[in-house]
C-alpha cells in the first residue's frame, strides 16, 4: 500500500480541562478539526481521561483517527503527553492516576468547570477534584507506567519555562526513556534545537496544546504511513527511518 501523509493534532484538550472552554466538547471538537483538514487528533485532558470516548465514537463515525490520551501532571510539575491504543488500557491508565491525584477541590471560579458531555454536549460527568494540580508520581514512574501498557510517552511543550521539563527540571534526565519531544506553538523549533543540540536528533512533535476550538490546528505535525491506525502510529516513533516532519497549521 502507497504512503501518505497525514495531518495530527495530537494535543487537544476538551471542556474537562482546567481553564478548557466549554465549547470544547467532543462534537466540536470532531467537527473543527475536519473542517482545518486533520487526518488525526489526540485528547489530552490534564489528569483525566473521561471525554475521550465520546470523542472516539464521534470521530470513528466521521473519519476521523481519534487517539486516546491524557497530559499528566507529574509530581514535579512537568506536563507529559501519554498515549494509548484503546480504551482498555486507558481505564488502567486512569485508575492509576486516581490513585494518585491529590484530594483537593477545584476551584471553579479561578480554572472553570471540569466536566464530561456526551455526544449531544449534555454533561455527564463532573470532575470536582482539581485535575490542575500535580500527581503523587515523578516522571519516571509516569514514564515507566505508560510503557508497561504499551503506550507512548512524550514531555510536553519542553521549550515553556512553566510545566516544561526544562523550566522545571533544567534539564532532561539521561535515563528517562521518552518516545518523542513536543515543541509549543510559540516557538520556533530550529532555533530552540540550536539552543538545545542535545536533542536535535530526537522526533519532534508540534501541536496545538488547544483549549479552545480555534486553537485547534494552529500547529500539526505530518506522519507518513500507509493507513492512520494505532499500529502504523506507534511505528512512527520507534522505527529510526520513520520520519515526523513537523508543520506549521
């Protein structure tokens, strides 16, 4: 089968989120990301994975390859992208961060609602611990967990000075075993890998980091493959000659 290229957005964030609009529902969201011609989106709420079904559902119906996922908070404050291959494994995931997550309550007032909605933007769920803040696990546990369920382990927007793991570490632990680095919109990627040539070897991802329906797209990254499925997604991160080009939206 011929390769192609495909569009991804794989940092979005829905009306669960902290400071997430509520317009961020998983029909939105579906409906926004076809429309900015993505072939692949991810979901990534902070410390919680309670939207990404519906959005699954939503996109499958649509054509669109919907990869669940969640941005963890670690305990060091460094946000970190974790994908999975079905929902299954993420309900394994998500207990484990219950098991983890601080009991303190979200405050509404200063970071919004934390809700799950169904396919109709009717709420289901509503988070009331805060899912700001960060888990009882640092990075390498988060890391080590995400691998032990076959997932994909990727520090987030590394070039930010809060929650990258540059700002909070100062630098990136020689044994952690990520699978890629994200680099945010707000920076341009050739000149922070001239600061950093430590990594300019490593895969690259650049996307949206969205929380609201117009961000979403604002960056992406291109994967080749033969088809978008969970298989040919993984193989982008661990076959040396596989390529991910990374794109401005």
């Amino acid at each position: 089968m011929k390769m192609k290229n495909f569009k991804a957005d794989l940092h979005i964030h829905t009306c669960l989120s902290p400071c997430g609009d509520l317009d961020m529902s998983p029909r939105n969201i579906v409906q926004t990301a076809i429309e900015k011609g993505l072939d692949i989106i991810a979901i990534t709420d902070h410390n919680s994975t309670r939207n990404v079904k519906t959005c699954m559902e939503i996109g499958k119906r649509s054509g669109l390859f919907v990869i669940p996922g969640c941005e963890v908070n670690t305990q060091e404050e460094v946000h970190c992208l974790c994908y999975f291959s079905d929902l299954e494994t993420l309900e394994e995931f998500q207990q484990y961060i219950d098991e983890r997550m601080l009991d303190i309550k979200n405050d509404v007032d200063l970071f919004g609602y934390q809700v799950a909605v169904d396919e109709n933007d009717e709420i289901v769920y509503e988070e009331e611990r805060s899912l700001h803040t960060g888990i009882q696990d640092d990075i390498e546990s988060v890391q080590q967990k995400v691998h032990s369920l076959g997932g994909i382990f990727v520090p987030a927007h590394i070039d930010r000075l809060k929650n990258g793991i540059y700002g909070q570490l100062g630098f990136i632990p020689f044994d952690l075993q990520y699978d890629a680095l994200e680099i945010s919109k707000r920076t341009v990627p050739g000149d922070f890998l001239k600061e950093h040539p430590e990594i300019a070897s490593k895969k690259i991802l650049r996307s949206s980091d969205a929380h609201f329906l117009n961000h979403i797209a604002s960056v992406h990254t291109v994967f080749e493959m033969e088809e978008p499925n969970w298989e040919n997604f993984k193989v982008a991160f661990q076959n040396p000659q596989s390529q991910i080009p990374n794109s401005n939206g």
